[in-house]
C-alpha cells in the first residue's frame, strides 16, 4: 500500500461531536478532505446548519445532527441517524467538552458535575454505543479521543479549572483502558492532547494569559486553523493501524517546558 493509500479515508464514515465550530469543525474539513463522509454534533442548531453548509461547499458529504450529550438517553438515537444515513461508522472523534473556572475550595457541584458528564460520562456511552452497534460487529474501528495538555498536569496560577484538569486525565486513561479491552476487535483507541488552541471555550482565559502562554511554548505561537488536521487524519487513517492507546500531544512543545 502506498503512503497515500494509507492516509486516505475514501468510503469511511466519521461521527465528530463538538463539530459544528473550532477543533470539530477543522477535524471535520480534513477528514472530508481525506474522502470521508461525516456526521457533526452539537448543541446549537444554528451553528451546525453553518457548518454543514460550509462543509458542503467544499464537497464533503455531511450529516448534521442537533444533540445534547449531556442527555445520555439521546445517544441511542442519534447514532440509530447516523447508521441510517451511512450504514455504518468507521470514525469517532469524542471531542465535544465543557470547562468551568473556579478556586477548587469553592468549585461549585453542579459546574464539577456538568463539566464531569460531558467530559468523561457522555464519551464513554457515545463510545459504547458506537462500539457495540457499528465498530465491534464490522471487526474495525478508530476512536480518538480530544484530550488535553491539561490532563498532564496541574496549572499555572490564574488558571482554576481542576474540573477540566481532573477530567482530561480520565479521558487519558479511559483511552488506554478501552484501547488494551478493544484491540481483539481491531479497533485503535488514542487521543490528541492539544495545547491552546483560540476557541470559544479557551478564549477567556487567553484574553487574561495569551501573552505569557506564547512566551512560554517553545515555537512561539498558539496552536491554528491547520495544526490539529494532519494528527486527527493520521490516527483516523491506515496509517496509524499498529498505534493504540496512545496520546499526541499537539502544543508547540509547551509542556515539555
């Protein structure tokens, strides 16, 4: 197989949730991209009906499903409409998230509880479901899931957010776990730790840090538009079919600083 054989994505179906805007939204263009077909998620159906129609100006087959993944009894059918459209799912990239600053002291129940439900609750059912419906029975499957830097260690001063922080670390080992229980049935488990990427959920923090986030990450810069296509394709793709359980992390070398 050539190397472009092995990163192309030709006849596979990916279901990215959190797709309808920054890191989904650019994972989505690349697999597309790559060949895929691709079904988006997320809360705002505004946002989703954008993204589906600038996906589909740049050619790329897309089916678009306004879900709420904090409410577990939905997934069921939202994967029953993406099998019903593709007949099958080859692709999940876990990527929907919340985040919540506050002094732990004072971190209130239900901001630890949201946070917790769509980081680590709703990805392990949405992963289940897709497992045992489409990945297990087909004997295939790629599961990548959007960690964080955050989930490697603690945080600057300024930044409270040991939500975000405990949950990211889950998510690590939650891959690891299910990529070690899954393998039997030729499917790959990684995740990609991105760094500061400019989002809707970052932006807060980068209007009080950005310039002391720049100095410290060795490339001198913040993560963009194109950073976050090339790992999602590689682990998505043939090319990774010999790397399970692992992470990416994708920051400009900051947290090797």
């Amino acid at each position: 197989m050539s190397v472009k054989q092995l990163f192309d994505l030709s006849g596979k179906v990916a279901l990215i949730t959190g797709g309808s805007r920054g890191l989904g939204l650019q994972m989505a263009e690349a697999m597309g991209e790559m060949g895929a077909k691709v079904a988006i998620t997320a809360r705002k159906a505004d946002e989703l009906a954008a993204a589906q129609a600038h996906l589909g100006k740049l050619g790329i087959d897309c089916l678009a499903i306004t879900n709420d993944l904090s409410k577990f009894d939905q997934i069921p059918g939202m994967v029953g409409q993406v099998l019903e459209r593709f007949g099958r799912i080859d692709i999940l990239v876990n990527n929907a998230g919340a985040t919540w600053g506050a002094p732990a002291e004072d971190y209130p129940d239900a901001a630890w509880q949201k946070v917790m439900n769509l980081n680590i609750n709703a990805m392990f059912f949405l992963s289940r479901e897709v497992g045992k419906r489409a990945m297990i029975p087909q004997r295939s499957g790629k599961i990548i899931n959007i960690a964080s830097v955050a989930g490697l260690a603690g945080n600057p001063s300024g930044m409270e957010t040991i939500a975000y922080n405990t949950s990211k670390g889950a998510d690590i080992n939650f891959t690891r776990a299910l990529a070690a229980e899954w393998g039997e049935h030729n499917i790959n488990v990684n995740a990609i730790c991105p760094g500061f990427f400019p989002s809707k959920m970052s932006q807060g923090l980068l209007d009080q840090l950005g310039d002391s986030v720049v100095a410290r990450t060795p490339l001198r810069r913040l993560g963009g538009d194109e950073d976050l296509k090339g790992a999602a394709v590689f682990l998505a793709s043939a090319a990774s079919q010999h790397i399970t359980g692992q992470y990416l992390t994708v920051d400009g070398g900051a947290s090797i600083c």
